[in-house]
C-alpha cells in the first residue's frame, strides 16, 4: 500500500461527493491508502490567484503543509483546478526561498505548520495510469466493461501548461485511453477530447460556455461512445448538469452518460451502486449499467 | 533525411481543399520551413506559406502541424523523420486562410489595435531629459514584450473559438505590456477597457495560448495578472470578477466554495430567479448542496487569519501572480520515468525537447553532401 495525503477538494465534499465515495472505495484495490486532510481549504480554482493572488499562494501552501505533515510525500488530488493550483503554488514555493520562508513566517503566526517543500501533488489518473498503480489497476479490474465504447475527455488543467503538469504529451495524451482499455472497455476517438468543457466561464458568459461544452459531446456521440469519462469534477458537472441547456439550445438530446474516472474503474473493479452513486448524476447512466447488468 | 508530409492545400478563389502528401531530402538539422522551401523549389512551386526571418523573431511562419501552432522555422524535423510519422501541416486556426498555409490576419490585428498597443505617456513634449526605467521594473514585463505577434497563440484559443469577438491572448498580453509599463499614464483606463465583453473575463483559462506560444509570453499568465490589476483597481463589477471574489469570501468564511450561493453572487439575484427550473433539475440529483448548515472547513479561523496577513503584506495585484517561468529563465523538461517521454509517437520528450544534431565531421560532411 502507497499512503498519499488525500485533497479532494470542493466539488468532491459538495455537489460531486459521488466521485469522493468512489475515489474512497476504490483506492484500496489499486494500493492506495488515502489520509484525508481535514483541516484545508479550496485551492482557490484559479479565481482567488486572480482575485487575490498572494492569498492563493497562502493557501495553496497551507494545503501542501498539512500534507507534509501526515509524512507522506504524495498529496494526491481528484480535480484538474485543484493539480494545477496546487502544482503551480509548489512550483513557485519551491522555487523561492524568501517566499517560502515569508510564506511559513505567516503560516506559522496563524498556527499552521510550516512548508518544507517536500511534497510532489498528483492527480489520481497519474498514480493509476502508469507504474505499479497500473498494474494494480489491471488486477483489480476483473469485471470489465464488456467492450462498453468510452470517450475519455482530459478536459485543460490536468494537461497544459505542460511545463507545471508535464505528466504526458498534452496534445497526444494516452493516460485515459490505457486505463480504458485495462478495463475492458473500447476508448473512443475524437479531436476535442483535450479542449475545454466551457466551466470556468459556465457562470460569467453561458454562451460562450456552451459553445465550448457542445464540441466533446457532440463529437463522442458521433464517434459511437456509450458514455464518456473525465479526470475532473469541473469538467464532470458541465458536461452532465448543462447537458439539459445544450438540449433546449439546439434541440439535440445527446443523452450521453458521463462518467467520474473513479466511477469508471470502479465499475470494472466491481463496486455497488452504493459506492458509485449513479444516482446523483442529472444525465442517466442508466444505459451504461443496463449494458454491463450491474 | 527524408522528410514526408501531408499539408492541407487551399485555393479560396475554388473554395477547394486537398491533403497532398510530399516527401524531400532534407540536412538533418533541417527544420519544417526548410523542409516547406524544398517542396516549393523542387516539387510545387504553387505552395504558399509566409516566411521571413527564419530566425524565430519575425512571426511570419506560424502554422499548424498535427493541429497544433508552431512557428515553422523553431521546428526541427529529425525525431519526427526518424520515428515515420507524418505529420499534416496547416493553416493556423481562429483565422480566416487565404491560400494553402496563410492566413489572413487582419482579425488578428485589429485585436492588437483594439488594446491600445502603445505607450501612454501622459505628455506630448518628451522634454530634455530621458525618462530613465529601471531593470526591475522593465522585468514586471518582460515576458509580455517577448512577443512576435506570430498569432500562434491564437490559433487553438477555445474561447475565440466560441466566440469570435473574444480580444484573445495576443492582444490580451498586449495590453499587459503597457499596464504594467512604469511610464504608462492611461492604466486604469486600460484595465476598463479590458475588463468590458469579450476582455479579460471571458478567458476560459483552457492554457492553450501558454502551451503554444513559442517566445515563452505566457498569455494565459498575462491575462490573470490583468485581472489582478483590475481588481486592485476596484474594477470588479463584471460576472467574471464577482465570481472571483466570491471565492475569496468563501475560502474567509467556511474554507471551502459555498458553491450553492455562487450563482446569485456571481450573477445576482433577478437573473439566478430565472433559473430556478434548471436549479431545480440539479437540487433532485444533489447537486446543489444546502448552504445550512454551512459545510466548514476545520481550523478555518487559520485561514481568515492568513487573509489579514497577506493584506498586510501588500503583494497585491499583478506582483502576486505565480509565474510558472521567471523572466529570462525556461524550465529544463525531466524525463522521470512515468513521463510522457516513453510513451510518445515522436520518442523520448519529443514534445519538449529540441533536436541539437551532433557536430561531428561526418555529420556535417554527410549534410552537405544531402543539400547538394
């Protein structure tokens, strides 16, 4: 067993707590035993380092210290924001010694523990997709998908900038693909599978939004997927809460299944309904668990 | 080396595309304009793509090779040659194309007009002594003044994508150029200019721009310091902005977003009422929590604490902004073994690393011996 500190973020403690039931469930079975920070914040999602940039690198480091301080040198994380916020605030703590050591002076005059820099913060899809999580994967993954055709969608902060995430080629990714196929399930291809799902703006400029949303759908269902997949709850929520507005927008009813990558292996690892949570999703899975007879 | 390659042909006056595949005898340390010129002296005169410099300073030779922008002449062909790829080369995207791999870029610039590309002193009689700039402040900016205006930021930005009228990367990190320039008088006029539709907010922080720009600007890093300086301003009253701060207030109060009361903060309460019917599609599958009782981060009072000490600090605005890369530097790619590298169609870190062929007499005299 691999003990990593475990940051799921907002979404996973609110309106996406199916993917934190999975993520919780499924662990075990690809080696990994998670130490859920509780005394954290949001990483800020991009919107406090714009707001508020010193604030989100105080906060991103607070997250990072009390990581370290369960001893493990994982954090790992279930969100692309939350990688790329808290990859980028290590990259610039790292990298700085007068800000890092500005930055614990208030840490610890708050009463949170100072920030050596020992942490490395990775993605779930990262600690699975390659290595001995790999292999654990493939073990697990005994029930298989029966062939099921899955769009895998990367969605951007898990992939670009490369330079702060850097895991694999941002514009040929596979790590989604692997995992599909370990699972016995048919990855399906498509161009916008790297683009954005349109959620940081959803609330500012809805249209503009949505005329990014429209693009993967679309695509996956024209390429024949049953359902897709994302790394991301961000990504997660617009592709299956503004399905609806895509519908009254265009008339077209994708009725397209969108899958946590938790949810996704956890189906062939074989968990129940009680640890999958379809339920709280707005588009029906329902076809998808119908197929595999779960 | 032989070199192949598709390129997507385009004859507007027919309105006929064609993917045409071609294949040269290239030097080793050829790059893809190299390899363009040799098709257009050898094997089709026709083929039209813009180019200059050669040098990587001009911005002429921005186009697409397997959809992504890249300046032709930074491209070396090598480990692409070697592997057996071929690649499909372009026009760039977001941009009207004139023939084969030219585009027009008259869209381009106006955006660049649009942001007032230039200085703002504040007189017109530039008086008898010089107005000396610091290094340091000059570094505040150095990365937005690296740019060449080659547009390969803007071919694959998702926002202009959607939305046309979006001022985009380029011109966004324009404008951050003059913002922070210690000399420019018309900043706050600037970030309000910004700040209006189709500015700053309506970045949809896909990362693209910062993945291709090929000089190392970081638009995607300008356009959040933008934002930033707008709202050190107090320009702040658009969604975007208010959407912002509520992330602020949130992390204050409970630690974590109160995600429920996001959508009346961000867009306010008459227009969130019009979208009770889509809240409550949501509500029935739990996705919008009770903000009662409110979801607490433990030990929050930390981070309201923390709060007053960053104020009290006083990094505000555009000096806070994480730079990924430090002015003047770039970051060496690791090839760890999880990387990418292994496991991508062009070889090891084909995706970061540049080819450097060896200075070997051999090689060189073999080269030579190819290019006659």
């Amino acid at each position: 067993m691999r003990t990593v500190a475990y940051y799921k973020g907002c979404l996973a403690s609110l309106s996406a707590k199916e993917l934190d039931i999975a993520t919780q469930a499924l662990a075990p079975k690809v080696g990994l035993e998670l130490s859920e920070l509780e005394a954290v914040t949001c990483c800020g999602a991009g919107d406090i380092h714009e707001a508020e940039p010193d604030y989100y690198l105080h906060l991103n480091a607070r997250i990072l210290a009390y990581a370290e301080e369960t001893g493990t040198d994982t954090l790992m994380t279930v969100c692309n924001v939350c990688t790329l916020n808290l990859r980028q605030a290590n990259h610039a703590l790292k990298g700085d010694e007068a800000l890092l050591e500005r930055v614990n002076r208030n840490l610890v005059s708050v009463g949170a523990p100072a920030y050596s820099g020992g942490v490395e913060v990775l993605h779930f899809l990262w600690l699975v997709a390659a290595g001995e999580g790999y292999e654990l994967l493939k073990e697990a993954a005994h029930k298989g998908l029966k062939g099921l055709r899955i769009a895998p969608f990367y969605g951007c902060q898990i992939l670009r900038p490369s330079k702060l995430l850097g895991f694999e080629d941002p514009d040929r990714p596979e790590s989604l693909e692997r995992i599909i196929e370990a699972c016995g399930g048919e990855p399906v291809d498509y161009p916008a599978k790297i683009k954005c799902c349109g959620f940081p703006i959803i609330q500012a400029r809805e249209d503009v939004a949505l005329a990014e949303l429209i693009q993967p759908i679309e695509q996956a269902k024209e390429a024949g997927a049953d359902a897709m997949v994302t790394p991301c709850p961000l990504c997660h929520l617009s592709l299956d809460a503004w399905q609806s507005k895509l519908r009254k927008q265009t008339g077209k009813d994708f009725a397209m299944p969108i899958l946590h990558l938790s949810q996704l292996i956890g189906v062939a690892a074989g968990l129940d309904e009680s640890e999958l949570k379809f339920k709280r999703h707005v588009v029906s899975v329902k076809p998808v668990v119908e197929q595999l007879a779960i | 080396m032989k070199v192949a390659m598709k390129i997507w042909r385009y004859d507007a006056v027919a309105g006929e595309r064609a993917l045409r595949e071609y294949e040269v005898d290239a030097p080793e340390e050829a790059t893809l304009l190299d390899c363009l010129d040799l098709v257009k002296d050898q094997l089709d005169g026709t083929l039209a793509y813009r180019k200059s410099c050669r040098m990587m300073i001009c911005g002429s030779c921005g186009m697409r090779m397997d959809g992504a922008a890249v300046l032709a002449c930074k491209t070396r062909m090598y480990e692409i040659a070697q592997s057996g790829h071929v690649p499909v080369i372009s026009a760039m995207g977001n941009l009207p194309i004139v023939k084969d791999l030219v585009v027009d870029m008259e869209p381009f610039w106006r955006k660049i007009r649009a942001v007032t590309p230039w200085l703002e002193p504040g007189y017109s009689d530039p008086g008898e002594r010089e107005n000396v700039v610091s290094q340091a402040e000059m570094d505040v900016i150095h990365k937005e003044s690296l740019c060449i205006m080659c547009g390969c930021c803007v071919s694959e930005c998702n926002s202009m994508e959607a939305d046309p009228d979006f001022l985009g990367p380029a011109a966004l990190a324009k404008g951050m150029r003059f913002v922070g320039d210690a000399r420019d008088q018309a900043r706050v006029e600037r970030l309000q200019a910004y700040s209006e539709a189709h500015g700053i907010w309506d970045c949809t922080r896909c990362y693209f721009c910062q993945e291709r720009c090929p000089k190392g600007v970081d638009p995607r890093d300008a356009i959040a310091k933008l934002g930033a300086e707008a709202m050190r301003e107090g320009i702040d009253s658009d969604l975007g902005a208010r959407h912002a701060k509520w992330f602020v207030t949130s992390a204050k109060t409970t630690g974590w977003l109160r995600e429920t009361e996001l959508v009346p903060k961000t867009q306010g309460v008459v227009k969130s009422l019009k979208e009770i019917g889509f809240a409550m599609s949501l509500l029935r599958h739990g996705k919008v929590p009770p903000p009662i009782p409110p979801h607490v981060a433990k030990h929050v009072d930390e981070a309201r604490a923390l709060y007053d000490l960053v104020k009290h600090d006083g990094r505000e605005g555009a000096d806070g902004i994480v730079q990924i890369e430090k002015p003047l530097s770039r970051l060496e790619h690791g090839e760890g073994e999880d990387g990418a590298a292994e496991r991508g169609p062009y070889g090891p870190g084909s995706f970061a690393k540049p080819y450097l062929p060896e200075l070997s007499d051999e090689s060189e005299s073999s080269s030579e011996g190819r290019h006659a």
